[in-house]
C-alpha cells in the first residue's frame, strides 16, 4: 500500500495545484452566461418598451381626430345656435355647444397626458437602448478575451497535470474512485500529517490510528472529516 499512498499523495499534489486553474475554467462560461442572460432581459424589456410607446402614439392619434371632430361638431353647434328661430331652440344651441366644449378640453387634457407619456417612453427608450448595446459590447469583448485565456488555461492546466493519467494507473480503482468522490465535496481530499493531529480540521487523531497511518497497510481517512490521510514518514522513506 506504500508505493500507492505515495502515488496518492502526488495526484492529490497535483490535482491541488490545478486548483485555482480549474475553478476559473469553470467559471469563466457561467460568467459569459450570466451576460448572455443580462442583455436577453435587456432586449426584452426594450421591446415591451417599443410596443408601449407605439400603443401611446397609436391613442394620441385617435384622440387627435375626435377632438377634430368634436371642434367641427362645436362649429355645427354654433351655425345652429345663431340660426336659432325659437328661444328652444337657441337653448338646445347652448348645450350644444357646452358638451362639445367640455369634450375638448377633456381631450386636450388627456392629450397633454399622453404627450407627457410619450415623451417620457422615448427617454427611457433611449436609456435603454443605449444599456442594451454596452451590455452587448462588453458580451463580445469578454467573449472574445475568454476565449484567449480559456486557451491559456487549458495549455497551463495540461502542464500541470502532465503525468496524472500515469499517476492514476498506479493506483487501485477503489482508492481512485474514493478520492475522486472525496475531492468533489471538500478542498484538499488528502492530507499529509506528521504528528496526532489533522492538519485538516485539527482534531487530534485517535493514537492507534496513528500507529497504523506510519505503517501504511491501508487507505485511512480522517474520523473526523473523512479526509485521506497520510503519515509524513510514508512519503518520504
Ligand atoms: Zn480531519
């Protein structure tokens, strides 16, 4: 088991110092996502925004043309009333003219409304677009420098790794898929001690353990958070 633990003690060297490597190669596209997703959300919005304001030209629009009508409706209303022939029918002139009248200012208040409105959707339009086309620009200047370092990162990451699969060859399938499960969930999965104590979670190992780590006869982990562990004098013998 020597010969093995000591092959397990530089895979697990080696995996430690491709460490940070790794963990930027991984992050790195959910980064690129994250963006992806930002500028998705950015373009949605814009487009609810376009649709929002052609829906506010759209009513302005017809506004416009009612109060058209009503101010000719006012003119009619007029010509009636001047041409009254009774009392009567001055008097149904009157209202006449009062109904168009509180119509048109109604609809010239509720045009000053939209006018507002839209002038106010075409301002945060534009601040949009313009966040929309800098979260586009910097989508494409990250994914275009990723891919540089993503390359970097894998020539580095293969340096450093050279020599695993020779590595992993030595050792039984068991302590390798032991390890592998291990390393998934916690950081540095073996660990060399050289007193009692795990140098890990710094608990103080049972004394027989201890005993049976300097005689490396089998794989141990650590009682206390199940880490590998390996005695300092089996590695360097
Ligand atoms: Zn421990």
């Amino acid at each position: 088991m020597r010969e093995e633990l000591v092959a397990l003690a530089k895979l697990a060297e080696m995996d430690n110092s491709a460490r940070d490597n790794e963990s930027e190669l991984k992050q790195i596209p959910e980064h690129l996502e994250e963006l992806r997703t930002g500028v998705q959300t950015l373009e949605t919005m814009l487009a609810q925004e376009r649709e929002q304001l052609t829906a506010a030209e759209q009513l302005k629009t017809e506004q416009s043309s009612e109060l058209k009508d009503r101010a000719e409706g006012l003119q009619r209303a007029r010509k009636k009333a001047a041409q009254a022939a009774s009392i009567r029918e001055a008097d149904a002139g009157e209202r006449e003219i009062e109904a168009n009248r509180r119509i048109i200012k109604e609809r010239e208040d509720e045009l000053g409304r939209i006018g507002q409105a839209i002038e106010a959707k075409e301002a945060s339009l534009a601040e949009r677009e313009k966040d929309f086309e800098e979260a586009k620009s910097v989508l494409q200047s990250e994914e275009q420098s990723s891919k540089t370092r993503i390359t970097k990162l894998e020539e580095e990451r293969g340096k450093l790794l050279n020599g695993r699969d020779e590595l992993i060859a030595r050792l039984p399938e068991t302590v390798v898929k032991r390890y592998e499960r291990l390393r998934t969930g916690i950081r540095n999965a073996v660990i060399i001690i050289n007193d009692g104590t795990c140098t890990a979670c710094r608990m103080a190992l049972p004394p027989q353990l201890t005993i049976e780590l300097q005689r490396a006869d089998e794989l141990h982990q650590c009682p206390h958070c199940r880490r590998i562990l390996i005695h300092k004098n089996v590695i360097e013998d």
